[in-house]
C-alpha cells in the first residue's frame, strides 16, 4: 500500500484568532489572509468508543481553544455524524448542536449539513430549512488499496459580501452532489485533493505539509481549487496516533473542514 510521506520542519502554531460567539466563528469562513491551525483528538477509549470514536477541534495554539466535538450516531442506515459546540453535549436535539455529516450506503459520498430544519418540516418558503454546507465524493477504487485516495469537495460559492451563499435544497434531488452531478454548478465552488508527486527514492507518494505534519498515512490530504494548486484551502495529516493537524482558509469553515476530517476517518471499503 503506497502512502504519503512528509518533509519534516517545526510545526508552526495558528495565529492568534479571538472571537466572541463560537457558534458564528465556527460557520463563518476562515478570514481571508489567514490559516486557521487546528488539531484534531481521537478519544478511542473503552468499548464502545472503539466502534463509535469522540473527535474533538481545538485551536493548535498555546490556549488550545476548543471549537467543535463530533461523534458517530449509533443505530443509522448510513454514516451520520454530530456536530457539536460542546464537547459534553452531542445530543440531536441539544442546543449546541451545529451540524451533521450524513454518508450514502456506499460510503462514498457525504454531505455536511448545518443545524436548521429538514426541508419536510420547514416553512414552505424553505427560510428556516437546513442548509447544505458540503458534498464530499471519494472516487471508486476498483483496484484495491493503489495509492492515495482521490477526493472532490463541493462547496457553496461566496457573495459579494464575502458571505456563504445560502443552499437549502427542497429535497435530495437538489442537494449539492446531485447538482454536482449533472455540472449545476451555479455558485458553486469545486475543490480536489491535491495529487501526491511519486518519489522514486522512498517508493512512496510526497506531499509537502511545510511540518504541520509528520507522519506517513493514506489519510493525510490537501484541499485545493484547480485554478491555484499552491492554494491550500484545506490540509489535514497525521502527527500522532490518535491526533491530527487540520488547517483551513477562506472561503471554507471550521465546520466545514471538521467534517471533511470527519469523512475520511468513515470506513470506505469501495474506495480503499
């Protein structure tokens, strides 16, 4: 199984970032100008947490702030994630919760959505209705386990205002990776992960994190737009274990990239 290897320096901390509500900072996109530094925990203690694992986010900085939990609901047809602005509280109906991530049957494909109502119970107008935030597709691997994993991630565009447009889809049928699907790509933004060069001389695949990451994992990406590779709007890699670096930059969220993280720790025999 070929894995990516990584060029090694000091890890650099996130910027200092204050804010005020959690819950905006978490949905609103990263500032422009600035990477956001994250580190995600996996806590895979006791029985249960072996099957279903807490993850949490927290600022990789010396504060260490917390941003988001998220956990794997039990008894789902599909994966399905909570999102959470409290790392005791991952309850549905809990008032801290901010988002889910929901897989089709495969695997293969998730969507990220926020904490608003299924379209089925909201206003005909759809003004209170959930908002898609993401669609993830990880690409069939027919071969076996060749190589990294290839990615598409698609997000809503931005505004004028440098604000997210909003997406609430009357149902599936309309959602973001259908609309992907058959290229409806009005304000829409499609991003991919970043392809590893080949390096004869470690017969593995390079990508290079600037030392935000350091170990060698299938799981370890890059997130970019097609129109500029050097722009990393995502990246996510192995330092630990059970621990991670997820750094994020407009127009993306912290929601957003938990939940990409979230995806790719998801079982995907078809991809794998």
């Amino acid at each position: 199984m070929n894995i990516f290897m990584l060029c090694e320096q000091a890890r650099s901390p996130s910027p200092e970032i204050e804010f005020d509500n959690l819950e905006n900072f978490v949905m609103e996109p990263a500032p422009q100008g600035v990477t956001v530094k994250c580190r995600v925990t996996r806590d895979q203690r006791g029985v249960d947490k072996s099957l279903y694992p807490l993850y949490y986010l927290h600022l990789d900085n010396a504060k260490k702030t917390f941003l988001l939990a998220g956990r794997k609901r039990k008894k789902c047809a599909t994966s399905n994630y909570l999102i959470s602005i409290d790392a005791t509280d991952l309850s549905r109906g809990g008032e801290n919760f901010v988002g889910k991530l929901r897989s089709n049957l495969m695997g293969t494909k998730f969507t990220i959505f926020d904490n608003a109502l299924n379209p089925e119970r909201a206003l005909p107008d759809l003004s209170n209705a959930r908002q898609e935030l993401a669609g993830i597709i990880y690409e069939t691997n027919v071969l076996g386990m060749k190589g990294p994993r290839r990615m598409t991630v698609v997000i809503p565009g931005m505004d004028k205002n440098n604000e997210r447009v909003p997406l609430r889809p009357r149902n599936d049928c309309d959602g973001l990776l259908i609309r992907h699907q058959y290229r409806k790509m009005d304000n829409l933004i499609e991003l991919h992960n970043k392809t590893p060069v080949w390096n004869e001389e470690t017969a593995s695949h390079v990508l290079n994190f600037n030392g935000r990451v350091t170990q060698a994992s299938i799981k370890n990406f890059q997130i970019v737009h097609s129109k500029d590779v050097d722009y990393i709007v995502m990246q996510f890699g192995r330092i630990a274990d059970d621990i991670f670096t997820l750094d994020f930059k407009y127009p993306m969220c912290a929601v957003q990239a938990f939940a990409i993280a979230l995806s790719s720790f998801d079982g995907k025999m078809a991809c794998e």
